[in-house]
C-alpha cells in the first residue's frame, strides 16, 4: 500500500505485508488531514474508535499466540467477542482523554504508525514475543490506566465465549472429522452457564486432547460436569 506519507504528508509510505487494516486505516485518516490544522471532530472520533480496534485486535493477538492459535478464522471470531466484552465503560476513561485533548487521538494513532512501519527485526523476535508487546502494553498504561496487562488477560481468557473459540479451533484442528468434535460444537453451543466449557479448558491446558475427545464420545464428559457442578455449589453454600 503507497500513500502520502500521514507523519510528514510528502514522502509515500509502505506498510509491511500483513500490517493490521486497523492501522492502515489510520494512515488514510491521517492522510486525508491538512498541514498544520487541527483535525475535525468527525476525524478524531474516526481516529479514536480505530485505536481501540487496535487495542483489542492487539488483545487476541496475544491470546492467540499463547495458545498457538494461527487460522484467521478464530482470530476474527475473538475480535467480535472481544467487541461485547470490552464495553463502553471499559473506553470510558480513554474517550474522556480524547475529548478533553483530541491532538491524542493524533498522537497515538501517529505512535501505532511509527511502530508498525518499521519491517520487524528478526533478532529476539519469536511467535509469542513481538515487537507489539512493548508498544501497547505501554499505550494500556498511559491511556487506558490499565496497569497491568497480565491481569487483564486472565480476565479475557476466563470468558466463556473467548474459551469456546480456544476450544474449538484446537479440537478442529486435532480432530475435525471425528464425532467427537461435532459433539463438543454441540455442547458449547448449548453451554450457556459455562460449567462444561470450563471443565474442557482444563484438558486442552493439560495437552489432554485425546483424553477429552474420549470423553465426549463415551458421554463420560456429563456425569463429571456434574460433579463439578456440585462441588462449586456446595462451596457457595447452595
């Protein structure tokens, strides 16, 4: 992609192959400013809602990696239910910054652009360390007063429709062919409590795929949700 350069408006400016269209929208946002003015309303809440796209993409990103989640499909579908997750109030403090000084949402998106520019440098780089992980845990702690983005994941991936995506895309993977998995799309379809999801996310951290399709189907996998079941409501005191 070759445009006027959005940082200094003379220069073209080339993204790296598979740069975040959230990014590469903010370059043709600040592309389209004039020199020198101060954007428009319109541009800043353009600029402002694409950021927090980042911000969230940059989120699955990271679950992703951790689980060795690589089909685009999975990532997208995080996205989304990232979007219900994260609600108006969780922006709320970040938009209150944008209003009461909008060059931010400017300066952020330029900062995003600097980053994503640069062709990555290969040295210290692996799948589950990136570049990134500097740059936005670092826009977390300063415009989003989110001290810790360790916490903030654990929260995610508690999320029952965040594990759903995990599980499946893992067992589509191993055994899509199996009646396993077209039991386990059924269950998590009807899972709306979370108890058997749950239960499945500790065979899929334990590497016990095998072990989980075994028991879905032997029909094992119910009798044991329902202990689980039990025990968690004898220690809430029901």
């Amino acid at each position: 992609m070759e445009r006027g350069n959005p940082m200094t408006g003379t220069q073209p400016f080339r993204f790296p192959a598979g740069t975040s269209r959230y990014t590469q929208a903010m370059a043709k946002c600040l592309g389209q400013l004039p020199g020198g003015e101060a954007p428009d309303r319109a541009t800043v809440h353009m600029l402002m809602n694409l950021v927090q796209g980042r911000m969230l993409e940059y989120i699955a990103d990271r679950i992703c990696r951790e689980y060795d989640i690589r089909d685009e499909q999975s990532k997208f579908q995080m996205i989304t239910a990232l979007l219900g997750i994260f609600s108006d109030e969780f922006f709320a403090l970040f938009r209150s910054k944008i209003e009461f000084k909008p060059a931010l949402a400017v300066n952020i998106a330029r900062r995003i652009m600097r980053k994503e520019s640069r062709p990555a440098r290969l040295s210290g780089q692996t799948r589950t360390r990136q570049p990134a992980d500097h740059l936005y845990p670092a826009i977390f702690r300063k415009y989003f007063e989110y001290r810790n983005l360790g916490t903030l994941l654990e929260m995610v991936e508690s999320d029952v429709e965040i594990q759903k995506i995990i599980l499946l895309s893992h067992m589509r993977l191993a055994a899509k062919d199996a009646p396993g998995y077209r039991k386990l799309v059924e269950i998590l379809g009807q899972d709306h409590e979370g108890f058997s999801t749950t239960f499945f996310m500790d065979y899929l951290r334990q590497h016990r795929l095998a072990g989980l399709l075994y028991l879905i189907e032997s029909g094992q996998w119910e009798s044991q949700v329902q202990t689980v079941k039990e025990r968690m409501a004898s220690l809430r005191g029901d």
